[in-house]
C-alpha cells in the first residue's frame, strides 16, 4: 500500500474550509448579512445558495461578488436594490465573496 502524500495546498484547503465558513458567520452577523439575506431561503435579497449557484460558473465570480457586496447593486434579483455596504473592507468582502460561492 502507498503512503497518502498531500500537497502543502490540499492540506491547507482542507484546513481552511471550516475557518472560513467560521469568519464568514461572524461577518455575516456583524455587517448585518442576514438582514436581508439566508443561506437557503429569499428573505428580502436572495438566499446564499441562489447566489452560488448563479455565479459558480463566471471566472471572475469572487471579484464579481466584492464588488457588489461593496458596492451593492440594482435590479440584478428584481426590484429591491441592494445597497452599498460601506462598512465592509476588501479582505472582509473576499471572505464574504469566497464563503457564499461554497454554499450549496
């Protein structure tokens, strides 16, 4: 039987899922996210999982999504603009960003 070898980068893939879900639960709650959003379910903007699952495929999804978070945005869900969160830095949008492309 071979030995399991893993990579620096498998390791810290598998090291850093729980972290991240972990800082971007406390993000979620301190930028008020959840005012206005869910991971499962349309509250006033859409659920996590919408959000996921419509920009998994674009290569630019993470810098896509800081910038709205950032930036906000209208007409993208229907009517109800999201508006800008002025409160949320870079690094912080790109742990949100990161956290809801792996909603599922």
């Amino acid at each position: 039987m071979k030995p399991l070898v893993l990579s620096t980068a498998a390791v810290f893939t598998f090291a850093s899922g729980p972290v991240l879900a972990a800082d971007a639960q406390e993000l979620l709650k301190e930028k008020a996210c959840l005012s206005c959003h869910t991971v499962d379910k349309k509250l006033v903007g859409p659920a996590y999982k919408e959000v996921a699952a419509k920009y998994k495929s674009r290569k630019d999804a993470e810098a896509y999504l800081v910038k709205k978070i950032k930036e906000g945005s209208t007409g993208v869900w229907g009517p109800i603009p999201m508006p800008p969160n002025g409160t949320v830095g870079d690094d912080d949008a790109k742990t949100l960003a990161k956290y809801i492309l792996t909603v599922k």
